[in-house]
C-alpha cells in the first residue's frame, strides 16, 4: 500500500503524517510525503497574488526540504519507508496534488489534515482538502482519509 501525505508542515498536517506514517507501520505500506513548494500564493477569487510573507513567513526551499525531513524521521522511527517529494508549483495545492497523483499512478490513499497553515482559507473545510475531496472522488477514485488536528 502507498499513501500519499500532503504536508504544508502546519501542525494540523503534523496529525495527518503521525497518522500516515502509523497506519503504514500497521499494514506494511509506504509513505509519500508530497510538498508543494510555492513562493507566492494566488488568491484566485479576489484575483490577487499576495507573498507568503504577508501570511505569516515566506517560506525557502530549506524550510520545505524541513518539512519532508519531519516526515522522513516519524518514519524513521517507526520503521516506515518515507519517499520524500518537493514540487515547486504554481496555482491551487490541490490542482498540483491531483496531477501528481495521475502522473504516479500508484497511490493508493491520500491521508491529509482538514486545515493548512493558511489562515485565509479557514471559511472552508480547507481549500487543498475541499479541492481533493471534490475531484479526487470524481476524477482519480482515490480514497481521501482527513485526519483532525489533534491536541
């Protein structure tokens, strides 16, 4: 079994990878841990670009290399396998995750967290989870696991 584990590195996505890495130690899977790496967010319905640093911090290339590297010691720990991938993308996380999804072709679950680090998107359940509910039922037939923050 492969899952796929989208991570922006938000502590909500820090419960989703726990939970990835845990359910791959279980059944004997492996973990892909998926970073989208985008210098600048576009804001799509206020048809704004806005720098990352305006949200909070802009983010490097370092921090992303972090965020896979996280990933990567949970599964140390547990004895999992962690392939970790950095795509740098521009657009919707969720339009870069369905693509690598159709181009890898052999995820079979998609475990991620119901929020991001962003908090303008909060009036929805999470715009990259809203996004892969929505097409990936549709579209890839990939089941999508959302794992709650936890406390």
């Amino acid at each position: 079994m492969r899952v796929l584990v989208p991570t922006d590195g938000s502590w909500a996505a820090y419960a989703a990878e726990r939970y990835a890495v845990e359910l791959c130690r279980r059944c004997g899977g492996e973990v892909v841990a998926l970073h989208i790496y985008d210098p600048e967010i576009s804001l799509e319905t206020w048809k704004v670009r806005i720098k990352r640093e305006l949200l909070g911090r802009m983010q490097t290339e370092s921090d992303a290399l972090e965020i896979i590297d996280r990933v990567k010691r949970l599964g140390e720990e547990a004895g999992v396998r962690v392939e970790g991938i950095i795509i740098k993308g521009r657009g919707r996380p969720s339009d870069e995750i369905i693509k690598f999804v159709r181009q890898r072709g052999d995820i079979d679950l998609i475990v991620i967290a119901p929020t991001g680090k962003s908090h303008l998107f909060k009036l929805f359940l999470g715009s990259t989870t809203e996004g892969l509910i929505g097409e990936l039922g549709r579209l890839l037939k990939v089941p999508v696991l959302v794992v709650p923050k936890q406390d």
